[in-house]
C-alpha cells in the first residue's frame, strides 16, 4: 500500500515478505513515489524525531515505548493565543 497525496493504492495480496517487498518496489516506480516530498524534506516538523530519541534515552526505558515522553519531560507553555 502506498499513500500519495491522501490517495491510497493498494496492490495484489502476496503470500510471501519476498513477493510483497518486490511488487512494492514495482508499486513504487510505476507511482514515481521517490519524486514526492516527505513531510521532513517539506520542513514540517524534521527535529522531532531527534528530540524523541533523546527524551526515550534521557528516560532510561529499553522497551521501545514513546508513549507519555512529552508529559514526562515537556512543559508546555500556556501563553499562547
């Protein structure tokens, strides 16, 4: 499955990872799904996942959880309009 501009293309079921990593590098070509920009490359938001790394190891957990690290370590001001 691929996901383009809100509009989602699914291909054929595959039995296999092997079959299902091929048809979606097919997927992807025939879409020209390395020309569209992420959401990094736009500027959205790209030292995000830099300071989730760096509050997950702050905290210690080895569990692969980022849930709750915000409310753990973030204070957020309430100054805004």
């Amino acid at each position: 499955m691929i996901v383009l501009d809100g509009n989602t293309t699914i291909g054929a079921w595959c039995d296999t990872k092997e079959e299902a990593a091929a048809r979606l590098n097919h997927l992807e070509i025939a879409l020209d799904y390395h020309n569209y920009a992420t959401k990094e490359e736009e500027g959205v938001y790209p030292e995000r996942s830099r300071i989730m790394e760096e509050l997950y190891n702050k905290s210690g957990r080895t569990n692969s959880l980022f849930t709750g690290l915000a409310k753990e370590y973030v204070t957020v001001s309430n100054n805004n309009s």
